[in-house]
C-alpha cells in the first residue's frame, strides 16, 4: 500500500519526530520508510498500523490529501520552545484532544472562553506582572486567604479552581500519560474548545493543583503546547511558574499561614511537607514560594531539590498521595476524568441529538450506562 508522501511528512513535522525516531518506535526498516517517504516504496496493512499507533494519529492522517487537523504541540521544556518530540503516552494524550476538538467543533457546540479570559501580553515576562496578573485572577476566583488556611486540603483548592477555570469555558481533562515528561498540556485547535490536560501519571493532588494554575496561565498567555512546571528554560515557563505560585499564594497568604500556625520556617524536610499541607500547596511550590518571599535561601532551595533523583528532581511527596489508581466510586472517577465542561457539553450534544450514546462512547470511551448520571450531575 502506498501512502502520500506529503502526508506523511505533515504527519512527521506536526508530532515532531524524524523517520529515524519513526524507524526505532515502530520497528519498520528505516530504508522502508525512507522509499515510503519519497513515494516510491509500499508499507504493509501492519506497518500503517504500527505507524498510526506510535504518532496516535487516524489511519486517514496518512491518506488525506489535505492535511487533517493536527495539533503540532510545542515543547516549553527547552531553552527555545519549538514542536517537540515526544513520548507514545503524550502524544495520545494530545490525539484525545484533537478528535474532542474535531467533533466538538463540527457540531457547532458553543465552546467560546468567557469574554473575560482576554490574552494577556506580558511586556517583559516579569515576577511583578505575574503577580499583578495572579492577584487580578484570584479576585475574580474568589478563593479567600481564610477559606484556604481553614481547608488545610489541596483536594479541596484544587476543585474549586478547577471548577471555576471550567466555568470560564475551559475543558480541563485528566489522563495518564505513562511518562513524567510532560505534567500538563494546553490544546486549542481551530474553532475547538480551549483545553487543559492533567497528567495523572506520579503526581500528588498538590502537584496536580500547581500544574492546574500553571496551565491557566498558558491559557492567558495562549502559549500552547506541553510544559512541566518542574523544568524551567524560558521566559514563558517561568512566568507561568510565578503567575502559579502568586494565584495560589500570595505573600500575604504565606505571612498569614506562618504566623496562624505558629511556623518558623527552616530547610528542613518535615517543615515542607507539614506547611505545604496547611496552605495546600505541592512540596516543590511551597520551598519555591518560602524562597520567592524571603523566608529561606535559593541554595536550600537547590540543595534540597537535588535529593531528588528522579527525572525531573520531583519531591516523592509530590509524586503521589498514597493511594491506588481509583476510587471504588466510578461515577466519581470518570466525573474528575473528564470534568464537568466536557460533560455538559456532551449531554447538550446528546439532548439535541447530534450525538448518541454510541457516538460519546466512540468519541471518548464514556459508557453508555454511566453517561447519564453523570450528565445530569454535570
């Protein structure tokens, strides 16, 4: 079978990797794909499989004669964000997203942002515009510094922000990668709707929470692509950082949970994790934040950090709450699985019979016997 040479090439450059790479993941003879690639050689029935699999792209992306809409992710993990090569596990996180923006869109389904998510243009990327900017989005969150210091729980400050980012018009979805390379995403294809994806793979509801804000910020900026607050080459990834930490806390906030629990802080392990668990915060963001208002030292900060010796030097406390994969409650898993934007969205669809209980479970893996409870709960 032959395939369209500029098909595939649109395929290569939107998920970012080179035939050589192709070659390695897939497991066909580089030289084949090389003749495939000029539009000389054939693949074989298992050969397109494979192939499809590894860039979790339709069967069509290699036939089409016009490009189908690919979303070439960009990777903010490096010095100059450009589209970046990455693993099978992110790539069919931002495939899921592709195909939930193509049905979405062609249904014309309202997944307009809330006209008050305007994109933010920073001047200079400065800790002081991240902060203007956190403190005028906390104000519209309404999340009190009180309410917060009561919760003690990032369970608790993750739903909330959660829910009101999802009432501005935001998908925020939540998938396992099965690779730390990438902690979030943030998608927005054509007329599709505005996206965030957590991964759920080795991270703590805390960890889950900073990537949450992290990824609005891209929102606000519309950096789209692929990031990991955890690593920090660019301007971009930084701001977002800064922008996290001041929606989520404050300086005052952390002059308030200092002085209301009696706290000195100090470099110290069993300090992090117990102050980290009253204001809600990751581990890694609560040393940041301590740092950032001059309660402790950078080089702490980085003696600490280096402990790590995981990819990414995440703290173990942040890389996962302790318990299994899932809750003996299904309805409640898939409703933190695709969030409540989704849902509404695919039980309006559902109402107005653009799409059937079969069509939803082709599109995103949602049975049939649980959809609707859950959209009625949506």
């Amino acid at each position: 079978m032959k395939i369209p040479a500029a098909a595939l090439d649109n395929v290569l450059r939107a998920r970012g990797l080179d035939l050589a790479t192709l070659a390695e993941r897939s497991g066909i003879p580089r030289r084949k794909l090389e003749s495939a690639a000029a539009g000389e050689g054939e693949l074989d029935e298992d050969e397109i499989t494979s192939i499809t699999d590894e860039l979790a792209v339709p069967i069509q992306a290699l036939f089409a004669r016009h490009g189908i809409p690919l979303f070439a992710s960009v990777d903010f993990r490096t010095a100059t964000p450009g589209v970046g090569e990455f693993e099978k596990g992110t790539l069919q996180a931002i495939s899921f997203v592709e195909r939930l923006s193509s049905t979405l869109s062609s249904l014309d389904m309202d997944v307009s942002l809330d006209k008050s998510v305007k994109q933010f243009t920073p001047k200079t990327y400065s800790e002081n515009e991240a902060a203007a900017l956190a403190k005028e989005w906390r104000e519209k969150w309404g999340i009190k510094d009180s309410e917060q210091l009561d919760w003690q729980d990032a369970n608790k400050l993750y739903t909330s922000l959660r829910t009101f980012i999802e009432n501005l018009g935001v998908l925020v979805l939540h998938r396992q990668f099965k690779t730390d390379e990438a902690a979030g995403l943030y998608v927005h294809i054509d007329d599709g709707p505005h996206t965030i994806v957590i991964n759920t793979t080795g991270s703590s509801k805390a960890r889950k929470l900073f990537t949450l804000a992290h990824e609005f910020g891209h929102v606000l900026l519309r950096a789209e692509g692929a990031s990991n607050p955890s690593v920090l080459k660019n301007k971009i990834e930084r701001f977002c950082n800064r922008f996290a930490a001041s929606l989520l806390a404050p300086k005052r906030l952390i002059e308030k949970a200092l002085q209301r629990f009696g706290y000195k802080p100090i470099p110290d392990d069993d300090f992090i994790r117990l102050f980290a668990k009253k204001i809600g915060l990751s581990q890694e963001a609560t040393f940041l934040r301590l740092v950032q208002t001059g309660h402790l030292e950078r080089s702490s900060y980085v003696s600490w950090k280096a402990k790590f010796g995981n990819t990414n030097h995440v703290p173990s406390g942040d890389q996962s709450d302790g318990g299994g994969g899932g809750s003996a409650d299904p309805i409640r898993d898939k409703r933190t699985q695709y969030g409540s934007a989704l849902l509404r969205l695919l039980g309006r669809a559902r109402e107005l019979g653009k799409l059937d209980e079969i069509d939803i479970y082709r599109l995103c893996g949602l049975k049939p016997r649980y959809q609707d409870r859950l959209f009625e709960a949506a």
